[in-house]
C-alpha cells in the first residue's frame, strides 16, 4: 500500500497508463483490479460529431468492487488542440452512453498538446443507496474529475486515494465518496475563514486601524475581503500561465508566481506596500504606461504581465494608505504544512484552482468560482440578521432551468417536452433545424435581473445555462462557436444584479470575470460590470421623500418638462453605458463615467429643483397671505381673535416650508456626496436598468 506522498509523486508525473496502474490503482484496489495485457478497442465508439473532440478509446483494465459494482478503466486521447472544458456537450453525450451496459467508469483523459494536465473522471449513474442496493434515479451520466500532471498539486488526490485504501469496504459509495467535491468544500471554506480573521486580528492591533482606517472597522473588514478576493483571482490567472511569462504569447507564465514575487522581494513586512501594490495597480490597471506588457521582477529580471482590470484592481482611496503585514501572513517558512500556522499564500498551493463552474451533473475536485461564491457569501455582513442564505448548487441549477424552460415556452409557443429535451438534456437530434434557431434567438433577448444578487449564484447559473443550451444548439448545426465571445456578450446583454451590500457586489463582479477567463486562450482585457452589477437598496427607488423614478416622455414636445427623460436621453446614456462596458483604457473609462454621472446628476438635480420650485409657490403663497391678514383691521374682539388665530395658522405653515428648504438643501448635499462616493441607500431602476422593463421584439 503507498503512502501519501507516494500516492502524490505518481500523480504528479505526466500521464502513463502502465505506471497510474502500478503505482495508483494496484496500490489502492490490490487484486480487484486488473490491468488488460494490453488495451482493447471500447465497445462503444464515439459518433461523427464526437470524433470532432475524441481521437482514441481505449479499454485498458477494470475494477471489480467489493458490492459487485464493475468500473470500467478507459483511455481517452482527445484530438489535438481540444480543450475538454470548451468540449463538455461532446464528453457528457459520450460519457452518458459509456454507461449503458455499466453503473460505473473511470476515465484518464489525456491531450497531445499539454503534457502537464491530465484528467482522472468517475463516471456514475445518478443513484442513491435503499435498503436494496444501488438503485438508479435518473439517466444522467454524474461525472467527478481530478486534475492531475506536473502542473498540479495533487495533494487533494494523493489524500483521498489513501484513505480510499485502508477503507475496510471499497464499494461505489467509497468510491464516489472519495471523488467528493463536498469534502473539498468544507476544508477549503474552514481554512480561509481562518486567514481571514488572522489579517482581521492583525490590522486591528496595528497602528494601521487608526492612521490608514480611522478605527473603521467595517472598512478594515472589506479591505481584507477585497485583498483576499484579490490573491484568490490571481491563483487562478496564474493557472492560466499568464502570470510571469517570457512573451506576449503567455505560453509559460509561472504557475507559483505568487509565492515566488513573494520570496524574491525578501518575504519581509513590505510584501503588500512595495511588492502588491505595484502589481494590482500600476501592472494589472495600467495599459498605457507599460510597453510590451513589461513587469519588472525582484531581480530586475522583466517578464509579462496582463492588463486586465474590469474594475477589479481600480485603486481605492484606501489603497493610498501606507499598509505593512506580518511576513507570516503570507508565507510561514517553518510550517506550510499546517492548516492553523501556514501563510495565506501556502494555503492557497496546497489547493488545485479551476476557473471552470461546475453543474450538479459534472464536479472537478478543485476550487471553483462557484465554491469562492459560497465563502464570500458566508463571510458578507450579518447575512443571517439580512435572511440571506446559500443556495446549494443543486436548487441553483433546478431553478434556472425551470425559469428558462417557462421563458422559452410562453415566447416560442414550443411544446414544453420539446423545450425540456433542450434545456435538461442538452438533446438537440430530433428537434428541428428552424426550432433550435428560434430558441436561440429567444435567449439573445432574455433580461435576467436578480434585485439582492448576493454572490452571483442566480445570475451566473443562468449564464451557464444558456451558454450550455447556445453551445449545444452550436454542436448539434456544425455552426461556429467561440466560447469567449459568446458568453461576454450573454453578460453585456442579458446580465444584471443589484446588491445592498458593496462585498456581495464586488464577489458577484469577480465571479463573471473568472467565468471569462476560462475560455480565453490569451488574456485580454476583462469587461467592466460597474453598471451590470450595482451597488444599492434595491426596494427604494427614492431619498427620503424625494421620488428619483424615470419618467420617459415617449413624445418630444415643444415645451416637455425638463425633468423627465426623453427616449433620446435614456438612449444616449445606454450607449455610453454600452462603450463603457468594453472600454479598456483608464481615460477613456474616467471620461465615460463622468458623461454618465453628468447624466444622473442632473436628473437628481432637476428632481431636487421640481421640489424646491413647488415649495417656492407655497412659500410666495403663504408670504402673500401673511401679508393680507396683516393688513386687516379686525373691529372686534372677535375679529381680532379670528386674526391671531389665522395669523398664528400662517406663521406655522411658515415655519414648516422654511424648514422644508433647509431640509431639501440637505437632501441636495446629501444626494450630492452618494454620487460621489457611490454607496447608494437607493436603486435609479428605470435609470440604470431601463433595458429589463422594455419589450425587445424579434428581427
């Protein structure tokens, strides 16, 4: 039986069949498994459309286990210059049908092009254990992936398949058990809530908390958020191989380049000052001012560093603040073994990173976006006080294949089995030709809006869902498909979000980013989402009193009221709402926002003086009453008592529309430092939004 260690060092190697069956599956399953002399042609062969992605099948051993369960042991070898994540319809078709004469697999999927990163995939039937064995729930081929290679950690793999060893009963359930994504979760959660309170405890007993915080707590706990969301982000890039390389091409960017800046620099307490800093704000927001995308190491050696931004690396106010860490925080030389003693940064080498959101029906054992959603989310403020809760992947995925099922059917008219055979199962061989374009046509145009986003679970598994459907109606015509394109224009034309609280936005934003980021062969410049997911209070759509909804004045008239909008003004902003969008250049960006600020600002100007100028009446009304009752001569007492009381009347309606300017100038000064600040205790719906309450008909 191998250790752990040993169990890892053969997961690290590159991908031989003789050797993961010596070294790994001998070692975990003993005689119950049994290596074929040499591989055999599957059974079932792949379908012309299939053949597209997969070059070679193979059967090379299987595993008997011990409730009589066969797996199967394939060898995949895809077709060169096929990713599997950009080619899951043709894999979960094939997968599926792999178990028609079996309840289980065990797949290697092997690339000519990289050599580092090999998949391992159990393939199991939907079931669940009853009183009488495995029985079967669905048809649905449930797929669990390990990515392993040279450029992975393997740790995960390594401690799964030694526990799987020593289980004194090696069934499907230890099996899939083994593959659980769940366990990963957890483990992956517990330790980062732990960095989290650690660089929380740190800043707090820092000078930092009064010179850079003010003693804001609040604001220390949303730049520690913001930090770590930061680092996160970047363990995925650096996957990519854009972190760090030798040319443009970012074909060989430094998979550690994290740990290594950090050791570099001299692993002391400017790290973040000297080091961080310069990366997130003058690297990877900077464009214009870094040729050939040139970042200069430690040693002065120069490599290749991406713009990305979107908004994520936008500096701060409080990222002008002078901030040190203990070293410590970072990286822990005397023990990046341990979960409770390690560096931030130890912590996240120990975990594989995949920037590919899983569906209920396919988990990579690794951190995805989705598994970073969840942690945000538990770490947003007082989420239990607000009833905000997280949604399990499972509902996610019901919910929106129900509310796109609906969608489909009430706008084509379609039969819903036929509409469900599309959505559910990805199937697309016996629906027509002028069908599949209808549909897709129908989701060009879909609106989704989630007014309390959260962490982005709804919105995002919308987005997979329809890039699903998109991909596969792609598949199913032999129609081109670019998955990069096609999901950012999904995002630009059918996302939106609002959110009150700031971390749930920021988390929401970077979740998208990421969903791009995995269908880009090169890195290039992330959208920007500031007017795709917003910041505000959503269930108001005014301050204090003041009304701040839209009025669109369909018609131009000769004398329109000012204060409403005309279809050419909410026009001019979508467009430069549009532009901004794709803009990839800071002054660029600096003068967009500020045309679209100029826009809202003087809409809430024209709301305030709407107001201002009716109290203006009142009060010219009021002071010309005044006036007239002064005059009278009351010639009784009783007229006299009438004149006091009527004046006394007066006065107090005096009194209150002065008050009501005062308080209107306040509303003014207040609406004034909102914008600029742009934390917003409203939502301008009919402002920002104004696409998802219009009616958008066929071409």
């Amino acid at each position: 039986m191998a250790s752990r260690i040993q169990l890892q060092q053969s997961l690290q190697r590159p991908y031989d069949r003789l050797l993961f069956s010596k070294d790994v599956l001998s070692q975990i399953f003993n005689s119950n498994f049994k290596l074929l002399q040499s591989p055999a042609p599957a059974s079932i062969q792949p379908t012309a459309s299939e053949k597209k992605v997969i070059n070679t099948i193979s059967v090379y051993g299987a595993i008997t286990l011990e409730d009589g369960t066969e797996v199967t042991c394939y060898e995949i070898a895809l077709q060169s210059k096929v990713r599997i994540e950009q080619s899951k319809v043709a894999i979960q078709q094939y997968a599926r049908r792999l178990l028609i004469s079996g309840q289980a697999a065990l797949v290697s999927f092997v690339s000519p092009d990289n050599k580092k990163i090999w998949r391992l995939t159990l393939v199991a039937k939907d079931s669940e254990l009853t009183s009488d064995g495995i029985k079967e729930k669905s048809t649905n081929a449930k797929r669990y992936t390990f990515l392993l290679g040279p450029g992975e950690s393997c740790k995960t793999a390594a401690e799964r398949f030694e526990s799987l060893s020593i289980e004194k009963t090696i069934d499907l359930k230890a099996l899939t058990k083994a593959f659980s994504v769940e366990r990963l979760s957890k483990a992956f959660f517990d330790e980062y809530k732990l960095h989290y309170e650690k660089f929380l405890k740190y800043l707090d007993q820092s000078n930092c908390k009064k010179s850079a915080f003010n003693g804001n707590e609040k604001l220390i706990r949303d730049f520690v958020k913001k930090l770590l969301g930061r680092l996160v982000f970047l363990s995925f890039v650096q996957k990519k191989g854009w972190l760090g390389a030798s040319t443009v091409d970012y074909k060989d960017g430094d998979p550690e380049f994290l740990m290594n800046l950090y050791l570099t620099s001299g692993a002391n307490e400017t790290f973040y000052e000297r080091w961080l800093k310069v990366l997130f704000f003058d690297t990877l927001n900077n464009h214009k001012g870094r040729p050939n995308d040139d970042f200069a190491l430690p040693d002065k050696k120069k490599v290749k560093i991406p713009f990305l931004n979107g908004g994520l690396f936008d500096k701060e106010d409080i990222d002008q603040k002078v901030l040190t860490f203990d070293p410590k925080l970072f990286h822990n030389p005397d023990s990046n073994e341990d979960p409770k003693q390690r560096g931030f940064l130890d912590f996240l080498q120990a975990f594989n990173f995949t920037v590919h959101e899983d569906s209920p029906d396919d988990h990579t054992i690794a951190v995805d976006p989705e598994m970073l959603g969840h942690i945000f989310e538990n770490l947003l403020e007082d989420n239990k006080d607000r009833g905000t809760f997280y949604t399990p992947k499972e509902i996610v995925h019901y919910m929106c294949q129900e509310s796109l099922m609906e969608y489909i059917v009430t706008e084509s008219g379609l039969k819903r089995d036929t509409v469900e055979r599309l959505v559910r199962y990805k199937e697309v061989d016996k629906i027509e030709a002028a069908v599949l374009i209808q549909v897709a046509s129908i989701l060009d145009r879909v609106k989704i809006c989630d007014p309390a986003i959260g962490s982005g679970a709804f919105p995002m598994g919308l987005l997979l869902e329809i890039f699903s459907i998109k991909e596969v109606i792609a598949y199913g015509s032999n129609s081109s498909w670019n998955p990069a394109s096609a999901k950012e224009k999904i995002i630009q034309g059918s996302i939106y979000g609002v959110d009150v609280e700031k971390g749930a936005v920021d988390i929401a934003r970077l979740r998208f980013w990421l969903s791009l980021v995995v269908d880009e062969d090169k890195p290039r410049p992330l959208p920007n989402l500031d007017y795709k997911i917003m910041q505000g209070d959503s269930l108001l759509e005014s301050y204090e009193d003041l009304d701040l909804c839209v009025r669109v004045e369909e018609e131009t008239k000769l004398f329109r009221d000012e204060n409403k909008f005309s279809r050419e003004d909410i026009d001019h902003l979508k467009s430069l709402v549009k532009k901004y969008f794709a803009a990839d250049n800071s002054e660029v960006k600096k003068e967009l926002q500020h045309s679209i600020d100029d826009i809202v600002s003087k809409f809430i100007k024209g709301q305030i003086q709407d107001k201002v100028r009716r109290n203006n009446d009142a009060l010219n009304d009021i002071e010309l009453k005044l006036a007239t009752a002064n005059r009278q001569t009351p010639k009784t007492n009783a007229d006299k008592k009438k004149k006091e009381d009527s004046l006394k009347k007066l006065r107090n309606i005096l009194d209150r529309i002065l008050k009501e300017q005062e308080r209107l100038k306040g509303i003014e000064k207040d609406l004034k430092q909102i914008q600029k600040n742009r934390i917003y205790p409203y939502f301008l719906w009919h402002l920002w939004f104004s696409d998802i309450f219009e009616k958008t008909l066929p071409n």
